[in-house]
C-alpha cells in the first residue's frame, strides 16, 4: 500500500479535483482527502478555446502559456490538499495528472491532454505519472473511459450487476458484472453514454451567463421539443457497439437557437437521459442499480429524467458511501500506482483495446545529472 494523489480537469472545464488514496493498486483503495478548487471565468474561457481541435491552431506560445498556468494551478491544489491532509511530499509515492482534454479523436488515433508532467515533478519534488490515454489510443483503443478498473476495485463488495454512471462534461458507464465461472475478475464493459453537463452547461452560459442549471431549475420549467430531441437521438453514434468514446464538441445544438433558455434546457436534460437509455441497450443485461457520479448527480430534473428513462434504481454515489466529486480524481491515483507496476490501465472490454494495456508517462521530481 502507497500514498497516490490524483488530479482530474474534466471536459466540464470547471475546475481542478485532487484527492489523496492508500492503494496497493489493485483490491485495496482506501480514500484519505479530497479537495477542488474552481477555475475562474477568465482561466474556463481560455480552456474552452482551445477545444475542438482548436489549440492545434493556436499560436503555440499561447498554448504554452496556458499550460504553464494549468500546471501551476494542479500544483498548488496538491499543495494545499497535503497540507491539509498533514502529509509530506516525500510521502507521496505518485501524482497522477491527467491533464486537461483539448482534443480526442481516437478514430484518427489522437487524443491530446494538456499539462506539462515534468514542471508538476519539479514543483511538487514528487514523481508524476501523466499521458495516460495515448498508449491505448496509439494501440487501437478508444483511449476512454479510463475509471471502469477504479469502479469495479471499489464496487467489490456491491451487488451486481451494477452501473456507475459518470455524468461530467461527457457521460460514461461502466457496467460490472458478476466474475465468469471459474474466475475472480468481474466482466467489465465501459463506453461514453453521449453528452452528459458539457452542453447544456454551454446553453445556459450562452442564454444567461450562468455556470449550470442551478437544481435543474430551467429544465424543471421548461417543455421538451420532442422534435428536437428525436432528431439529437438520431445519431450514428448511438448505434454503434461498444467500446466507443466521444469528444465533448460532438454534437452541433445549434437548431435549439429559437427554443427559450427552459425550454433549452429541458430538451438538452432529455437528451443526456434518452442517450443513457440508449446505452443500457447495449449493456450484457440490464443494471439493477445505477450509481450516479460527477456534477449531473446533483441535477434533480437529469435523475428524475433517468429513472423514467431507465425503469431502474438511479441513485447518486453517496449512497454507497463514495464521494462522488472526488471519484475521478481518486481513479487517477489509483491507475498511477498501476502505471508504475505496469499493470494495465484498459482492457478490450472498456476501451476497445485488442489486449490488456498498461500506459502513463513517468516524469521524475529531479533531473539526471
């Protein structure tokens, strides 16, 4: 068992996540701290234009310079979460950096994260585990999502099968099954549902200048464009089997133009739902419990919508006594332990990838002589 942090910058660009694990990265996890610290507006709008394949045609001084700030914001969070945590770095045994997500096209074999793991090595005077989808994307993996071996070491105990359902920016599940005659490990299946927080984030960011639907208040006043989400559902996307991964730009809403900020706001809240509804068609069988993780769990109108949707238990994580703000950033802890065991990060069944593949760039805190 070793001490790990963990860093997470989501596709839902509102901030830092830094938690603090025990873990032998493999069974054992035992959660210790969490801390997270928003971006401000100014920092978010400059994150956001870089997306959609953006940064790539950005001056590259701009982008160095963003990062820079990235790194330094990740920086200061493990400083202050160990602190007060009452740990010393030399305790550490890891921080893994996830970075944030500018670009993700795995078809092409790209997929691009932000954040520079040798300056958070020299910063923190602790070693960094980073770059932890470019093996698996290079390997013919999806490169996403990477949580599902965090999910099932912590879902152990748990009835099965069972779905943890990570609504961030981008909303994923990872379905655990019951382990195969003769085996120990649970079957495991993993894929991105469709588009979770990240657009009707932008909607009311556009319409209102608000951060989200405060409670799902919008959505809860407003009235779904059936139309409109008959034509949102119709993707290819939606047919294609697992493993398969998304970019947050995705998805062009620009037909929801005449529809009022509720109005909006319902139809988009659907649209997370109906696309999670989509997916428990492709699951192995279906769920008896889905267990809901990351911002949309606090969006009544979205878990409401859910149950409909899903006919099943919709419940957020705290439930089984996770934290679900600390969930993500807890996973890339423990999957920096693996790294440095060199165990593997994704298997076939969650990312696509033909074999078991291990991945993560080791960045030392000093440099060789």
């Amino acid at each position: 068992m070793v001490l790990a942090v963990g860093l997470m910058s989501g596709t839902s660009l509102d901030g830092i996540d830094a938690a603090l694990v025990e873990t032998d990265g493999l069974a054992k996890v035992e959660p210790l701290a969490f801390l997270s610290e928003a971006y401000d507006a100014g920092f978010r709008a400059r994150l956001q234009g870089f997306l959609g394949g953006r940064a790539a045609r950005a001056p590259s001084e701009e982008v160095e310079a963003v990062e820079a700030e990235l790194t330094d914001r990740h920086a200061g969070l493990v400083g202050r979460l160990l602190a007060a945590a009452g740990r010393r770095p030399e305790e550490i045994a890891v921080v893994g950096f996830h970075g944030q997500t500018v670009l993700h096209e795995p078809e092409r074999r790209r997929t691009w994260q932000i954040g520079d793991g040798q300056r958070l090595a020299l910063a923190l005077d602790i070693p960094v585990v980073g770059d932890f989808r470019s093996a698996d994307v290079a390997a013919g993996g999806e490169g996403a999502p990477l949580a599902p071996l965090y999910h099932a070491a912590r879902a152990a105990s748990l009835e099965r099968p069972l779905s943890v359902l990570n609504l961030g920016g981008v909303g994923n599940v990872t379905w655990i099954g019951a382990p195969p005659a003769g085996g120990e490990e649970p079957e495991l299946l993993a894929f991105d549902t469709g588009p979770a927080n990240a657009l009707l984030d932008d909607w009311v960011a556009a319409r209102a200048g608000l951060a989200c639907d405060l409670d799902g208040r919008l959505a809860l006043a407003g009235t779904v464009d059936r139309a409109i989400l008959a034509r949102l559902l119709d993707h290819p996307y939606f047919s294609r089997r697992p493993p398969k991964s998304l970019d947050r730009d995705a998805w062009d809403v620009a037909e929801l133009a005449p529809l009022s900020i509720e109005d909006g706001a319902a139809t988009l809240t659907a649209f997370t739902a109906g696309s999670v509804a989509l997916a428990q068609r492709l699951l192995p069988e279906a769920p008896r419990r889905w267990l809901v993780t990351g911002g949309g769990r606090r969006n009544p109108a979205l878990l409401q919508a859910l149950r409909e949707e899903l006919g099943a238990i919709v419940e957020p994580v705290e439930a089984v006594g996770w934290n679900g703000d600390a969930l993500e950033a807890e996973a890339f802890a423990y999957l920096a332990v693996r790294s440095l065991a060199g165990l593997p990060l994704s298997l076939p069944g969650t990312t696509g990838v033909p074999a078991p593949q291990a991945g993560g760039r080791l960045f030392r805190p000093r440099r060789a002589a």
